[in-house]
C-alpha cells in the first residue's frame, strides 16, 4: 500500500471557534479500514461537550453576528471556505480515503469538488432568500419574512463523511443558521479539518462546531437538547425513526435521510452497453456504500440472460485494491462490522435460491482491510431479504420483469423511496415511467448523479425533507407574517 503510514495530526473538538480537548479527556482512535491500522487519535465528545458546543452555537446564534451580518458577507465567507476546500482537495481526498477506505479517484475528484460546490452554491442563496408582501387589504401592509430556524444539529453518517458536511451545513450556515454537526466514529477527520478550514475562511466562533462521539452519547445529547432548533439526520431508518421519537420531546423539526433499495430498471430497447455500465457504476460506486446506490436491477426478461452476463462479466475485471491507489475502482467497506452484514447479506441469498454470477467473498489486499469483491446476484425475487433490505455494499440483486406494468410494480413494492433508475431509448417510455416511480430522484438513461442545485431526498420510508437545491433551503428557515395597521 502506497503512503498510509505518513502521519495524520489527532483530531480536536471544535468548538466555539477553538480546536479542544473533550471535557473528560477521552479520545478514541480512527482506524484505515484498507489496512486495519490506527489512523490517529480524535478527542470524543461526551454530553458535556454538546452542551458546550450547543451553547456556544445559541449565543453565536442568538447575540452573535452570524444570523446578523449583511448577507453579502456570508456569502463571501461561505465562498471563501468552498475555495480553501478545493485548495486543501489533496490533503482532504486523502483524508477521507484512509478514514473511509474509499478509493482516492471518488474522494478527490468526485466529493472534494462536491463538498467544495455546496458551499459555492449555497454561498449565493445567502442574499437570495426573500419574503413576500400579500395583498389582504387597503389598511394593513402584510408581508413574510423568511428567517433562520436557529441551532441546527447535523448527524450523519460514515459513507460520504466529508460531502454530507456540504450537504448539511452548506444551506444551514447560508440560511444564517449555526450548526453543531456530529460525525460518524468510523469517520470523522474530514469534518473536523473543514471545521479548521472554516475558522480560516473568516466564519465566527461557534457558529460551526464539530463534535465526533458515539451516537447513542454525543448523538442522543444533541437530539434531545432543548437549545437545538432542528435536527437534521443522514443514516439508518431504524436511528431515524428513533430520532423522530426523541425529537418529540422538544419538538424539534427535523429532516431525516433514511436508507433505500433503489430500483434500477433496464428494458430491452435501451442502448444496452451504456446500461451494463450505468448498472455496474450505480451498484459498485462508493463500494455500493451508498443510500441511493441501484441495488436492485430490473431487466427486461427479453435481455436477461445477455445483460447478466455482460453485467457479470466487468464486475469481475472490478477487482478491489489499495484505495490510495489512483487507478483503483473498488476500495474497502469500511469496517468489519459492515463487511459481515454484507457476507452475511450474500449468504442469505444463496439460502433463498439467488446465484451468484460474480464475486461473493471477502478479498483481502495485501493480506488485510475489508474488501468485498463486486457480486451479482441472479435469479432474485422481489420478495427475498436481498432484495426488501439495504445492503449497504457492492452487491447487486438482479430480478426480472416483464413489461412494463411488471416493472413499475416491482420497483415500487418496497418501503424504500429514494431514488430509481430508467434505462430506455424510448422518450415516451421514460417519462412515463419517471412519473410512475414513487421515489425522491430518478434518473433516466445515467445513475447516480448529483448536484449542489438538485434536491435529494426521499420518498415513504427513506425519510423526509430536503437535501441540496433551493428546496433544503425551505428545510432551514421559516416564515413569519408581519401585519401592519396603516389606518
Ligand atoms: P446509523 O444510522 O447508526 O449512524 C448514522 C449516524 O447516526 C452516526 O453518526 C451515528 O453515530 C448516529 N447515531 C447512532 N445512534 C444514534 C442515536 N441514538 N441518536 C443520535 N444519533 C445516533 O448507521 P450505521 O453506521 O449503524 O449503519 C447501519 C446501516 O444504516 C448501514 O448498513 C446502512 O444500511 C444504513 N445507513 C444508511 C445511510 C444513508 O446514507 N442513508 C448512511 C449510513 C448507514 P455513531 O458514530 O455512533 O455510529
């Protein structure tokens, strides 16, 4: 492995505008997945330390300049902090490879400038959120003012530990909210040096702060204290719907990114080469790490047999190998943890008839890390575990449909809503079906494409509320009506 024993400095607390220690001292160490070796130490955040930080985040909030400050001027220091990501990319995709085990290709050239664009994009809608006056009658001059919520507690996940940062704090900090974002234990070194990096581009103390500890301490402490306005939450359903619960307690909005099982559907007049690779890159991208990931793939019983095979085929020339490895395409899961409910996963299948036609194993490089080879599993039926559960890897379940009544019921017959694909050369047909899809985003003809101006988000029981575009932004402020007697 090329590079990973260079020394990574330990991760601090960052709070009220200051890199710190935890109140208690306690640090916790962040291990390369790729390698099975300590990365370094990261300061763990304790209940003390939310509540610290939640202060500090209120009164930055509630006195400081932050929600005060002309517009312009957050837009220029959110700008600021999207430049000095993309002057940090090497150091960031670098970051977020051995913490994660992603392949560097997908952390430097794919969510560096990801991250870096959000705070670009949201930067403008700083001096763009306005009200509205109403006409309600000749005596009264009515209008709405769009406002900021307040503290806004991030809590997200370990697959794109760097872009959710974008993701959520972007439209947060844009709205003129302040932030107290939780990363994930697997993975929080990228949150804590663009929390650095946002004290460098200007913004005041407490007005972002980064807090990693465990989510059943440090997670819990923020959901349920009384000074955070709205939580906003990327991960599992079953933390999500935990959340909801405790969130009751002090009503707080909330917007919640949950898992998916998204159908990637492929009839049989598409442009077949470019949907084996749009089939292989929406499974196998992020090592199908990934909520929007194309897990399941609904092929037109016409091509079947054709398409599996071709599908099969590159899986297996898609052969995991070190993630600081520039050429590399399928880096490590990112713990052991996941690689076995994904073996696990695998095995399930086999016992309830699936087949598989690609990888299946665990293959070590260099004698160690969690990687798992890219699998196909043929032969699925829409009603079998590997086909109703998130996976969360680089495993595909293949099922076949008939026309397309068959494959629009199937996509649909699911919990999930989050995304889907469409894979036709017959325009009619892909819009029709586009409408027909109950899910957050669909992409027709391409898999697994985002940007800072799409919303993104899920339908049923992959949450609710948006990520990114002008819809997050809704998410992250809200109206007040002011009536003015003029008589
Ligand atoms: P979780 O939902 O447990 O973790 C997501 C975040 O929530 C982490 O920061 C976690 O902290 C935190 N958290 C956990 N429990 C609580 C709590 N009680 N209160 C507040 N915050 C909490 O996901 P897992 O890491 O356990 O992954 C399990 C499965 O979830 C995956 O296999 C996958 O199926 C799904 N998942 C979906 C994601 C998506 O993008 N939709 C992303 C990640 C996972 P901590 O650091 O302690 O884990």
């Amino acid at each position: 492995m090329t590079d990973t024993l260079a020394p990574v400095k330990p991760a601090r607390l960052i709070i009220n505008g200051e890199a710190v220690d935890s109140a208690s001292g306690r640090t916790f160490t962040t291990v390369n997945p790729a390698t099975e070796e300590p990365i370094c130490a990261v300061a763990e955040a304790g209940v003390e330390d939310v509540d610290r930080a939640v202060q500090a985040a209120r009164a930055a909030f509630d006195g400081g300049p932050w929600p005060k400050m002309k517009p312009a001027e957050r837009q220029r220091i959110l700008w600021k902090l999207g430049d000095l990501i993309l002057a940090h990319g090497d150091e960031l995709g670098r970051l977020e490879t051995l913490d994660n085990g992603k392949p560097v290709f997908e952390a430097r050239q794919i969510d560096v400038p990801m991250v870096a664009g959000c705070f670009h994009y949201f930067s403008g809608w700083a001096t763009k959120l306005t009200g509205e006056t109403v006409p309600v009658s000749p005596g009264t001059l009515t209008y709405t003012l769009r406002e900021p919520l307040g503290v806004v507690g991030a809590i997200i996940p370990w697959n794109f530990p760097m872009i959710m940062v974008g993701w959520k704090c972007a439209p947060a900090l844009a709205a003129g909210n302040t932030v107290v974002l939780k990363p994930a234990m697997e993975t929080p070194l990228t949150a804590v040096r663009i929390g650095e990096l946002a004290l460098e581009a200007g913004l005041p103390p407490g007005v972002l702060n980064i807090v990693p500890g465990r989510g059943s301490v440090a997670g819990e402490a923020l959901v349920g204290h009384p000074l955070v306005d709205k939580i906003s939450f990327t991960g599992s359903t079953e933390v999500g719907q935990r959340i909801m619960r405790e969130a009751a307690g002090t009503v707080k909005k909330l917007t919640l990114e949950l898992g998916g099982k998204s159908p990637n559907i492929v009839f049989a007049d598409a442009d077949q080469e470019a949907a084996v690779r749009g089939a292989s890159t929406g499974i196998f991208y992020g090592k199908g790490e990934v909520c929007a990931a194309g897990s399941r793939l609904l092929v037109e019983q016409s091509i079947h047999a054709e398409f599996v095979a071709k599908l099969a085929e590159r899986a297996k020339k898609l052969v995991p190998a070190d993630p600081l490895d520039p050429k590399t395409r399928l880096g490590s899961l990112v713990s052991e943890k996941q690689m076995k409910t994904v073996l696990g996963y695998v095995e399930a299948g086999v016992k309830e008839g699936a087949r598989i036609v690609a990888g299946g194993q665990r293959q070590p490089v260099n004698g160690k890390g969690w990687f798992v080879q890219a699998t196909v599993l043929d032969r699925v039926d829409n009603r079998m575990k590997v086909a109703q559960e998130e996976i969360f890897g680089p495993v595909l379940a293949v099922i076949p449909f008939d026309d397309v009544d068959d494959a629009v019921r199937k996509a649909n017959d699911i919990p999930y809503g989050l995304a889907a694909g469409v894979w036709t050369g017959d325009v009619k047909k892909a819009h029709a079906v586009a409408r027909r899809l109950r899910a957050g985003t669909v992409w027709v003809n391409m898999y697994n494409f985002y940007d800072p101006g799409m919303p993104f988000g899920g339908y049923k029981a992959s949450g609710f509320g948006r990520d990114l575009g002008a819809d997050s932004l809704r998410d992250y402020t809200q109206v007040k009506s002011v009536w003015v007697n003029l008589e």
